[in-house]
C-alpha cells in the first residue's frame, strides 16, 4: 500500500530556500507540488524506520548521535515506536503518520482492520480516535478517596502519553526513590505522581530490566511530568 516517492526538483534546494528556474510549465510546477506534500506526509514514517536501523546496527554509537543530532527524545520514541509496531507492508499511504500511531498498540490483524476501515471511510485522525475509543456511557464512580481520585478518574478517555494509543489508565509511578512519592507495603505513589498510559506502556513501565532502573525511572517521571502538564492545559489541575 504504497507509491515511490520521485522527487527530481530543478533549480536549487538549500535548508532554507528552493529557487526555481525563471520558466518552468504548470505541470512540473504542480508535480515538484504534490511530491513535497507527499515528503511532508512521509518524514515520521521515514525518521522512524532510520532510527530502527540505526538502534540495531550501531548500539552505543546510535545513542551518541541521537544526543548531538537534536530531535526531543519524545519525537525519537514516538517515530520508533510506530515504525517498530506498524511493518511497512501494513502502512497506508492514503492516511497520515498519526493515523497509524493509533494503531500502533494494535497487533497487525486489528492495525490493518482499523487502516483500511479509515482509509474506506476517508477518516480524519479524531474519527479514527473516536472509533477506536467509543465514548463512555456509563457514569464514573463516586470518587471514594478525596480530591485527588478525579485525578485516576480524569484519565478516562485520554490518550496515552508514551505511544499516544487510546483508553489510557492512571498509572502510579513505581521506579527508583518511589516510597519518597508515598509509595509502601500495600500503598501506591501519590495520585499526583500518575501518568496517562496504556495497558501496554503500563506493563513495560512497570518492567525493571536488570541494570536499566535509572533509565527507566526517568522515562516513567517524565511520562508524569507530561501527564500533569495536560491536566493543567486541560483545568484538571488548577494552579491558585
């Protein structure tokens, strides 16, 4: 499900301008047109796989250069993520890289079931992410623990902030230095030291490789720092 991208562009192409010759005719004008639409609409797909590549191959090396090259590690993960998840004969050229991050929690039976179905419907992403993710019908719970609970409650309906997959869940941090967040024998973290995540992301956050505490306490405090950011954008926290 997808068409070579031919882009041989007269005149000159630097990273900050593309000057064209005095004269050329409107059909090569609007082909050079629809092949930058097309690179637009291809870059995270290309990022990611690159990225991949350079993960296995390199090791250590892959590392260092992602630390001088200058993307955020949230651009590095969610490309890696995607292109990890999504094989590329299951990519669909007629829909964006963010459809396919939708789909990406998926196993590739439902990714290709949720594509095709958007692609056939013309879908937008919000059409997609509703589809997905029906919306709630039942009412919440009343909050049993004080005004912190709205906190759990609040992540119904929210993405995830680690692979932006649907039906996210409060997730207690669990890392390094968590009885300092509240965390004890029988007690999770603090509810404010939650992030939205996923089933998945939930159980690989929660995972301690040998050697990898540090690494992965501080991508699980980010993830909460995220979180807490939306919910002071969205008024669920509120600063007085």
């Amino acid at each position: 499900m997808e068409n070579t991208i031919v882009l041989a562009t007269p005149g000159r192409i630097t990273s900050t301008a593309l000057t064209l010759p005095s004269r050329i005719d409107y059909a090569e004008w609007e082909h050079i047109l629809r092949g930058f639409r097309n690179v637009s609409q291809s870059i995270m797909f290309w990022l990611g796989d690159l990225l991949v590549y350079g993960r296995d191959e390199y090791g250590e090396q892959f590392s260092q250069a992602i630390d001088t090259v200058g993307y955020s590690p949230e651009t590095v993960r969610n490309a890696m993520w995607v292109a990890s998840r999504v094989a590329g004969d299951v990519r669909s050229d007629k829909l964006s890289w963010s459809h396919h991050q939708l789909v990406a929690h998926f196993e590739q039976p439902d990714q290709q079931k949720w594509l095709a179905t958007a692609e056939k419907n013309e879908w937008t992403v919000a059409e997609l992410r509703a589809a997905i993710r029906p919306p709630e019908v039942e009412p919440l719970p009343k909050d049993p623990k004080g005004d912190y609970a709205k906190l759990l409650k609040d992540a119904k309906g929210k993405d995830c902030v680690k692979c932006g997959g649907p039906d996210a869940m409060a997730a207690h941090y669990s890392g390094m230095h968590s009885n300092r967040l509240g965390k004890a024998m029988g007690k999770k973290a603090h509810d404010l030291a939650t992030a939205y995540l996923c089933h998945r992301c939930h159980t690989e956050m929660d995972s301690y490789a040998e050697g990898n505490d540090a690494e992965r306490s501080a991508e699980f405090l980010m993830l909460v720092m995220l979180t807490n950011i939306k919910r002071l954008e969205d008024g669920v926290l509120v600063v007085s």
